[in-house]
C-alpha cells in the first residue's frame, strides 16, 4: 500500500483506451427499433503518468460515457481499458476490483457522490475498506492525513454528515475520498461545475497543488475552457463520440486545427476583438443513433467538401504530439482549402 | 512533479503524528458510536413524531403489562351469570361480555394478540419483501425482471382473499393467521423496496462503490438500505395497522384467531349479536384498533417528513 515500490519511470501510459466502443440500445417499437445511440465510437487514448489530459466538448459528445466507461458502469461494448497495467474493461467483479485500486472518480456534484446517512470519516475511509487489507488504525491515520491535505480538519469534520457541508467542502470530502487509496489515475467529471465561482477557484488550485505534489495523473472532463488551461497538461476534444483533436494545452489553445476545436476556443470571450476569426456553430449537434457518415462533425463544417461525408478522417499527427481527425485542417485558423478533395482522398487511402 | 515527490504521501503519515488529527484518529470506539446514536437521537424530538409514538408505546405497555399488574382475571374464565354488566360494574370495570368474560381482560389479551399478528406478519413481509425488492432494484437486468414478475402474481390476487386461502389451509391459528397475513404483505415491502432502490442505486456513490468492487452485499447493507429505510419503515407502519385490520376481519370470518384466545377482531366477532343490547362491547375493541391504527399513520407520515439524520 505504500509508494516505496520502484515505479517506472514517468511517461509510462498509466491509462490506454484502445478502440474503445460505447453503444447504448434504443428500446423503440416499429421501425426504430434496435437502433443504438453511439456515444462512444473507437476511442483511443493514452494517458501518461503524472500528466493531465483534459477532455473537452459540447454536452452530448459522449465526455462523461467516456468517463463512466472507464469505471464500469456499464463497461465497454467493445475496445480494451488498460490501467496502469491491467485490463480493467471487464464485466467481473475481479476486474471491478482492480480499478477499484487504481481508479477513482471525482464526480460534478459532490452531493450525489456522498452517501448522505454516512460520516464524513466513512466516506474518506470507503475506498480503503473496499480494498481491505489495512487495520483501523491505519486506516483512521491515513484518513485524517488526507482529510488535512484536501485543508479540512480531521476532528471537526470526521463526525459530520454531507448535508452538513457546504459545496465546496463536500467537493473537498470528494477528493479526499477519491486519493485516499492512492489510485494511479483520477477521473475528474468535470469537479467545479457544481460549484460556486469562489469555491471553484479553490477546487480547481487544490487540485493542480495535489497534482504537483503526488504527480496524480488526471483523466480530466470539462466544458470550463478556462479549467482547463489551469489544469490540463493536454487536450483532447471530443465530438459526437470521437476525438476530434488531441494536442499540449498549449498548442491547442494557440493553434487548433480542426474546426470544431476552433469554434469551441472561439467561443471564450476574448479582450481583443478580431484576434481570431470568428467561428460559429450552428444547430444542435445531430443524433447520435444515426451519426453523419464520414466525419461526424461535417454537417456543421464551415469547412465540410464532398469527401468528408465518404471517407472518415482519421487521426494522424500534424505536429509533434498534435494529433487531428480532419481532411481540411486549419493552419493559423485558416482552411487548408487548398488541397483538392481528390488529393486528400488520396492521402487518407494512403495513410489508412 | 517528479516521482520521489509521490513519497511525502508516506512521509505526511510521520507529520501527522503530533497533530490534533491523531487525536481524532484515536479516539475509542464507544465515543464514534455514541456520537452517532446522539445525532440519529436528535433529528426523532419533535412533537409530531413524539405524541404519536408514546400513545403507541403507552397502549403496547398496558397490554402487555396490564392484565399482570391489575391482577385481572383470565379474559375466557368468567361466571355465566355475571353475563352482559355494563361498564363500571364493580370486579369489572368495562364490564363482561355474553358469557360473562371481563371485558378489560379481553381487550388488553386482545390487544396483545393483536399487535403480535400486525407486527409478526409485517415482520415477514418486511424482511422477506424488502430482501427480494433490494435485489431486483441492484440487479435490474434479469433477476430483477423475474422477482418482479413473481411479486406482481402475488399482488394481482385481491390480498384478503389470498389470506382467506391460506389461512382456510392451514387451519386457525394466532401463528397460521400471521403467515397467511404476512404472506401477503410481501408484494407491497418488495415493490416499495425495488423502487426506492432504483432511486438509490443511480446515485454517484453506489457507482463509485460499485466499480470499485465492493460487494453486492455491502453495498445493500451499507449505502442503499440506509437510504431506503426511512420510507420502507414508515410504510411498515402503515403495514401494521393494515395487517391488524386483516387480523381483525379473518377473525371476524372464523378463519383467524380462534376463540377463547381474544383478539380485536374475533371480540368485535363474537359480539356482533349483541349489537343493540350491549353496542360497548364492540366499540371498545373498534376504538382500541381505531387508536392504535391512528396512532401508526400519524407516526408514518412525521417520519417521512423527518430530515434525514
């Protein structure tokens, strides 16, 4: 239980999602019947060890099924979850227990996440008695060093009830549970949105100080852009259920190039008017039980020729490290419209 | 962000050592425990809960304790001649019935036999309704589908008729009565049981429990039947009061309590003939019933109003 035990060395993936299949079935009578919402399509990602990938998109774009994929419920349909070294994507308990050891989830609202007739105490202590292995002693020793780490007292709070703490303390009680094993990687669903904006500057320093002091490793769900920046070491931006873009915080923010990234950037307001062009989405995002063929993100393309609708963009890196699902990626928030539709075809058959 | 630093985790142990926080982390065990009977104790004083649950508690205590500490006679031992006195005859202060039985020691013997079928046939439907609801409400893919179905055949059959069966099966008996009773209530514990379940079980902190690999059973003891009992109990209440009615009309039929034992409902039966002569003999046990059923409901719907602890 304790961290003495040589670990590898950091860049080790602690989390790798391969072709990662989410699909909901639609329980309709008549013609509809048997359709399945796709909220997850073929994920792949990789998380290393101490960084922080954050997972941005609009409601809807399968963020949280992601998130929740990864803990199980449901597990995948199809796709393999890899934690720390160890396959965590099926149905038995036994690989319910190993994610237990490694994963943990901080969820958006800290009040559905805390049994509201348990102490405080218990609820810190529930990963460590799920686990086993571990006397009460210790158990309280440790339950009182973390609950001091997240910067809440043991004695005045370890009797309490969750209805007896305010937002952002029971938020605080949330992390708390959540790094009380030590887990390899810690789900975030996206933490502060619950919260008020004074707690949420809190939250979101407490976390980047854990972060820096157990090089916690951070799967990372938000549609706060301005968290992320703070927060996140990479992005990844996801829409419809797949990764549009994956690059350094950096980078993104600076130059996105797929359009739905840059029309999400767009969105923040901005102190100088004109720096970027501006790109709006229209419409809602289209259904997900019947996606758009080729890229899912067309329909809403200002960008979008005829060969995005036949053949799906696959992600392929453009930089160092930035990786775009996208036939026209832009260049300077410029489309690179240049390139024949016949000529990108013929690259991505190429590529594939 | 480097790896010896994952290594204060272990070092924080040491520092913690000499803080009030070790304190706490020591503390003995009766203090943990009697810190939270205070808290559950607190959030019961109000009157809406207290008034209720002390006329219940005062009618169970004269029941049970009263035929024993009057000295009264046995409720089926009385003089043929001493038939129908009215209330506030001496020796008999609510008077006797046709066969010149002591009234007051037949409603409290009554008394006793009644609350024991309205609890012990509750008692049934409870363990066995809430058990088969929690499981169907964590395992809703097949088992709950199945428990289900099963529970709906019991709850299609119109229930005092069932228990009419039943009891007409195995004969009367006080303890065939709280079966036949009991039986039935097992539908309705495991509907509401399966219900507050479902509500539960979509809370982050049974699927945070859940993919963590804790077990089934913890997790229904531990995070969902604490969240679920204040509505389970206050429907067995309800329960309760509704099984001493059935008592009441399976013996009123024949089929429940077998005289001489008394019960509410086989006095308010036996008494029936007497109705113009001697109406008090089927008041007294109605109101008893009446008090005592009220008593309940209130008591149910101040604990559903309850905060919870």
């Amino acid at each position: 239980m304790t961290n003495d035990t040589a670990r590898p060395s950091a860049g080790d993936p602690i989390l790798v999602m391969q072709d990662v299949v989410q699909e909901f079935a639609v329980r309709r009578r008549g013609a509809g019947r048997g359709a399945k919402v796709s909220a997850v399509a073929n994920v792949s990602i990789q998380v290393a060890r101490g960084e922080a990938l954050a997972i941005v998109g609009e409601t809807g774009s399968g963020k949280t099924t992601l998130a929740r994929t990864i803990l199980g419920a449901p597990p995948p349909k199809s796709g393999r979850i890899v934690v720390d070294g160890h396959d965590v994507s099926g149905r038995r308990r036994s690989a319910a227990r190993e994610r237990g050891k490694r994963v943990q989830m901080i969820f958006q609202d800290p009040m559905s996440a805390l049994d509201p007739t348990w102490s405080v105490e218990r609820i810190v202590g529930e990963p460590l008695t799920t686990v086993g292995g571990m006397d009460r002693d210790a158990r309280r020793r440790r339950i009182a060093e973390v609950l001091d780490r997240v910067g809440l007292s043991a004695s005045r709070y370890g009797n309490r009830r969750p209805h007896e703490l305010s937002g952002g303390q029971a938020q605080r009680i949330a992390i708390a549970r959540a790094l009380v094993g030590r887990p390899a990687l810690v789900i975030c669903d996206e933490p502060v949105t619950a919260l008020d904006a004074s707690s949420q500057a809190q939250v979101v320093a407490l976390l980047a100080e854990l972060k820096r002091e157990f090089g916690l490793t951070y799967l990372f769900i938000a549609h706060d852009l301005a968290v992320v920046q703070q927060l996140a070491d990479r992005v990844a931006t996801m829409y419809l259920g797949k990764i549009c873009e994956t690059a350094p915080t950096e980078a993104l923010f600076s130059s996105p190039t797929h359009p739905y990234t840059a029309a999400l950037l767009s969105a923040i307001p901005s102190f100088e008017p004109n720096e970027r062009p501006r790109l709006r989405l229209l419409g809602e995002p289209p259904s997900p039980i019947s996606p758009p063929s080729g890229c899912r993100f067309r329909t809403r393309c200002a960008f979008a020729q005829d060969v995005c609708a036949e053949v799906e963009p696959k992600l392929r890196e453009v930089a160092p490290g930035h990786e775009v699902a996208c036939h026209f990626p832009l260049t300077n928030g410029r489309a690179a419209s240049y390139q024949p539709a016949e000529q990108a075809a013929a690259a991505e058959s190429d590529a594939a | 962000m480097s790896l010896q630093d994952s290594n204060t985790f272990v070092s924080a142990d040491t520092r913690v050592v000499e803080s009030e926080a070790s304190r706490w982390a020591s503390r003995s065990r009766g203090r943990v425990l009697a810190d939270g009977l205070r808290r559950t104790g607190r959030s019961f004083r109000r009157a809406a809960i207290i008034v209720p649950a002390a006329i219940l508690f005062v009618i169970a205590l004269v029941c049970f304790a009263g035929p024993a500490v009057l000295g009264l006679p046995a409720p089926a031992t009385g003089n043929l001649a001493d038939y129908l006195l009215p209330i506030g005859s001496p020796g008999h202060p609510l008077g006797t019935n046709a066969l010149g039985n002591d009234m007051l020691s037949q409603l409290l013997v009554g008394g006793q036999v009644s609350i024991l079928v309205g609890v012990g046939a509750t008692a049934i439907g409870l363990v066995v309704g809430v058990a088969i609801g929690m499981i169907a409400g964590y395992y809703q893919r097949v088992v709950g589908t199945v428990l289900m179905r099963v529970l709906d055949v019991i709850f299609a059959f119109p229930d005092i008729i069932l228990a009419l069966a039943i009891a007409a099966y195995l004969g009367p008996s006080v303890v065939n009565t709280i079966w036949a009773i009991g039986f039935f209530s097992i539908a309705g514990f495991g509907r509401i049981a399966r219900a507050q379940t479902l509500r539960i079980t979509n809370f982050d902190y049974v699927v945070a429990a859940r993919a963590s690999g804790r077990s089934a059973w913890k997790i229904l003891l531990g995070h969902i039947w604490p969240n679920i009992a204040g509505p389970v109990l206050a429907y067995a209440l309800i329960a309760v009061g509704y099984a001493m009615m059935a008592e009441a009309a399976l013996s009123f039929l024949g089929l429940g309590v077998p005289i001489p034992t008394p019960s509410w409902g086989n006095i308010i039966a036996g008494s029936q003939g007497f109705i113009t002569l001697a109406p008090q003999l089927i008041l007294m046990p109605a109101l008893a019933m009446f008090a005592t059923i009220a008593s309940m409901n209130l008591l149910s719907d101040a604990l559903q109003a309850r905060r919870p602890s």
